[in-house]
C-alpha cells in the first residue's frame, strides 16, 4: 500500500554555536506549534543518572562531583571546552545515551501525534543524528558578537569565554551540512521575524495540501550560492593530495580514499614516497582510529600495541591507543576524515 506523506512526522534539526541564538529560533517554532525536544535539557536529566555519573567519574576524576555526589557542571564544561580534543571526548561518552533518550522523546511525539518536531541539538551533526532529520538550519552569528553574548548570559570571564568560542566549529563546518542558515548578528527582532518566517514555511501546505520545505526561491538560491561558496573554500582547504597512490592503495588494502586523504592532510610535511610507506604499514581491516595510530606511531612501535592483549585482542583493532600524540592524532583524522567524506561523496 502507498503511504501517505500528509501523515509524515517533520523532525527539524536546529544547531548553531554557542551564542548564535538557537533559543530564540526555538521559541518562533514552538509558538508555531512545534514540539520541540531541547538537547541540553536532556543531557543535564542524563547526566543526574547515577550510571552517567560514574562513567564520567571514571573519565574525569571526582573533581566533576560535588560534595553531594551531583554533577558539578562548571567543572565540567571548564574541561570539556578547554580544547577541541576534549569537547570531542566529552561528546564521544554522552551522545549514546543522550541519543537514546532523544529517540524515545521522539516516538513519545509521534505516539501522540504531532506531525512537526523541533531537535534543538547543539551537537546535531557530530553526534550523527542530522541523518535522521527531515531539514537541517544552523543559527549563526559572527565571533565577537557571540563572545558579547555570551559574557552577558553565562558570567564567564572573558578567557573562559573565549576558549568556548574555540573548541566549537567555524562557520563553514555548519553551512556545509545544513539546508538553512540564518545570520543572526542584528537584533533579537529581526531574527525573531527570520525564525518565524522559515518556522511559517515549512509548515505551510502548497498547492497538493503536501507539507512545503521553504518554497521562496530567492532564499533558497541565496543559500545555494552561500554553500557553494563555502564548499569551494573547503574543497581548497582539504584538496586530495597524491590521488593515484591513494588509489592504488586503497584498491589493494580496501581502506577508503577519503581516510588516506584525512592522514596525509594531519600529516602535510610528508612525501609522496614516505607518505605510501606509511600507508603500507596499517594492518588489513583496521578501524580508522586504529589505522590513524598505527600510521602515526609506525611499524616498530604499533606492532608492539598490537601484539599487547591490554591495547587489542585480535592483533588488528586497537581498543586502546596507549600514546596521548597519537590518540590526538586519531581525533584530528577522524575529524579530517567526515569533512573529506562530506566534500566529496556526494
């Protein structure tokens, strides 16, 4: 039988820095009917459970706790974003159980019946749950104003704030990802209208009673324009060096193009010969952070890991790289990596 797209649930997902003005955009769509699943608010309930706290214990230290045993949430965040590594690692140990609770907020809504929800989701594209979004909008704002915001609301000092500003993402990490982008470095009216405006649009039906995903032309085009831009800008920034050892390797070895390009980009200085060298020494079918490892330590010192039932238990994956350069080194690849993926497979 056929379904029915009237009866379709709209899962918008909404990102943005800190300090953009996603709460704003969030309360145009709720008062448009939205129901709307606010992620920081569920990470703070998942992170009072007694299972999270002692895993982050585990991670952190009982620095994290207060005297009492409840998170200590400054402490927290003055780690997490005291450096991109660590934000990612903070993000690594909450997103499945955070996921978990968004997914079943979300069948709760659609047991109820509610046909547009609102993901309001700081992490919306690294933890990966974009993929199950109908549309994606970022709300994003240049840095100073963002800093000035963000000094007003949080009463951080100005140090703090800024090292907030700089474990997060520059602009064209979001424009690259997302279907809308609206600009907030006017006043709380304007965006108030924007946010109305696209939360109008995408709940409006069109000519066949269908829902219609922003039907103004103009706006779509100067998006268009503006991703096109940034993705040339991306494409300059993160080119594909070596392409036919790249491919040679990676029609003999099966590792994907786009993990060879991630390694050689964390490693610029390197030749094409020693470049193919390294490549030659990950292990048939290592995961990526295994392979970044291994790559970086070199043969000698990753056949030792690997041979050493504390770090890996086949001789192939490395369940724990023992080295906090070469640890480092996975994160920036892995990063490396989704932007080449994002880049070129399309």
């Amino acid at each position: 039988m056929k379904k029915n797209k009237n009866t379709e649930v709209q899962l918008i997902g909404l990102t943005g820095q800190t300090g953009a003005g996603k709460s704003t955009v969030t309360a145009c769509f709720k008062e448009k009917g939205f129901a709307v699943i606010d992620c920081d608010t569920v990470t703070r309930e998942v992170q009072s459970r007694p299972e999270v706290l002692k895993m982050l214990e585990a991670n952190y230290g009982s620095q994290i706790l207060q005297p009492n045993g409840s998170l200590n949430r400054k402490m927290l965040a003055a780690i997490a974003f005291s450096e991109l590594k660590q934000t990612e690692k903070l993000n690594r140990l909450m997103f499945p159980p955070i996921r978990e609770e968004i997914d079943r907020l979300i069948a709760g809504y659609k047991a109820d019946g509610k046909k547009f929800i609102l993901l309001d989701a700081p992490t919306l594209f690294e933890s990966g749950i974009d993929k199950i979004c109908t549309r994606k909008i970022a709300v994003l704002a240049n840095e100073e104003v963002r800093l000035q915001r963000i000094l007003m609301r949080d009463a951080l000092s100005e140090e703090e704030a800024r090292r907030r500003i700089s474990a997060q993402h520059p602009d064209a990490y979001y424009t690259v990802r997302s279907d809308f982008v609206l600009r907030n470095n006017g006043t709380k009216e304007e965006l108030l209208r924007d946010g109305k405006a696209l939360a109008d649009e995408l709940t409006r039906p069109n000519q066949d009673g269908k829902t219609a995903l922003v039907t103004l032309v103009s706006i779509v085009a100067v998006i268009a324009v503006i991703m096109s831009l940034y993705t040339f800008t991306y494409r300059h920034l993160y080119s594909r060096e070596y392409p036919e050892t790249v491919a040679a390797f990676s029609e003999e070895s099966g590792l994907d193009e786009n993990l060879c390009y991630a390694l050689h980009y964390c490693d610029p200085e390197t030749s094409e010969e020693a470049f193919a060298e390294k490549l030659r020494t990950i292990p048939a079918g290592a995961d990526m952070r295994t392979a970044a490892a291994v790559y970086y330590a070199g043969e000698q010192t990753a056949s030792k890991w690997l041979h050493d039932p504390a770090y890996s238990s086949d001789g192939i994956h490395l369940s724990t790289i023992p080295d906090t350069e070469a640890d480092s080194f996975a994160d920036q690849v892995e990063d490396a990596y989704r932007i080449y993926k994002n880049l070129y497979d399309k």
